[in-house]
C-alpha cells in the first residue's frame, strides 16, 4: 500500500511513503525538512557523497507532485539546508517548471533571505492557520488547533522476537498533532517514544504501515 488515509477534524489527509501529507479536501500538499543543498554543503567540506545525489531530492518531489497533482504546496521548514549554494539554481528551474502556488513556513535552517523566495512568488510565512489546523516547521500545541508540522524527523525503532532492530522514519501522530517525517534525502532521523495513545505510521521505500504503538 503506496499511502494512508487518516480523517482529522472530518477532513481528509494522505499519507504519502515518501513523507508528503495531501490534504484533500483542500488540494494542498504538506512537504517538510528538504534541506536542499545539504549534499553541496558536505561535498564543499570534502564528503564522499556522489553528485548524482544532489538531483534526488528534485527528483523525488517531481514523484508526489505528479502523483497528487496539488493546487497549493505548503513547506513545513528547514526548505534549504543553509547559505546558498549551486543547489539554489536547480531549485529556481524547479519552480519556475511548477508553476503552482508555494509556501515556506519558514525553520531553524531557513537562514536565506525571504527576499529570494519572494522572487520565485513563494511566501514566507512564520505559521499558517487554516480552518482549525496550525501549520508549523516546530510542534506545538494550541488551544482549538491540530498540528501538523516537522523539524524532529521523526523515525520509530522496531523490534523483533530475535532481537532484531529495524528503524523507519515515521509519521507520528498524537491526538492534536501530527509530525511529518524528514522529506529530504541524507536529513537523519529521531527515534521517539510512542505513547500508547498514538498512531505511528512508518515509511519503507514505497508503503505506509500503521504500526501499535
């Protein structure tokens, strides 16, 4: 199963394996922790990281972007990964052949000047309220609000009877919160602890699985 469904305050959402959140009612695309030109950043500093590897992350949000078709794409944060760099002119093209309407909710790692994403006719926002959900780049809590929002990357390590290990980035899921894992390739990931009233939905290469907490 390529995605899961979950109904959030009688509105719609799919859960993509690729880390992407559809909201459908609204045709709006939920997107967080890029960190575009990461890959550049490390080779600059002399990591072993093939160049091939700087187109991936284009590449997969071409995948989503052509599976849901969205009217709106919101990104939850932490877009690029730092200062500028030759990643910055690929994601130019990458705008200008989806001409559809962008926003960046801007987080820790978002450190270039709004001024260039305005060029592009991306917004720059701090949060996004929108019919009771709060957009965020770091969870929070509101009175009246569901939460989406990203910045912890989450993953969830499960166990087998053998002692095996496997760890899965996730979406994780609380009662008015939800954290999109890390979208970008080479970004990491932070194990959490589920309580026994969330719902983890772990990511493989192409599925969604609902995991027990």
């Amino acid at each position: 199963m390529q995605s899961q469904t979950v109904k959030i305050q009688n509105q719609t959402f799919v859960l993509h394996y690729s880390g992407a959140i559809f909201w459908k009612e609204r045709s709006i695309l939920l997107i967080s922790d890029v960190h575009l030109g990461k890959v550049a950043h490390f080779r600059k500093y002399g990591a072993a990281i093939p160049a091939q590897a700087t187109l991936e992350n284009f590449s997969h949000l071409d995948e989503v972007l052509a599976f849901f078709k969205p009217e709106q794409l919101f990104f939850l944060g932490d877009l690029f990964h730092s200062y500028l760099n030759k990643e910055w002119h690929l994601f130019e093209s990458w705008v200008i052949r989806n001409a559809l309407p962008m926003t960046l909710i801007a987080g820790n790692h978002d450190i270039i000047s709004p001024l260039k994403f305005e060029q592009l006719n991306i917004k720059v926002v701090h949060e996004v309220c929108l019919e009771g959900f709060l957009l965020t780049h770091h969870p929070e809590e509101r009175s009246g609000f569901f939460n989406f929002s990203g910045h912890i990357h989450p993953a969830i390590r499960l166990k087998g009877k053998g002692k095996q290990s496997l760890r899965l980035a996730c979406f994780f899921k609380r009662e008015h919160q939800l954290i999109l894992p890390a979208f970008g390739a080479f970004t990491g990931s932070h194990v959490l602890k589920p309580k026994r009233t969330d719902q983890i939905y772990a990511i493989t290469k192409n599925e969604v699985i609902l995991v027990s907490a």
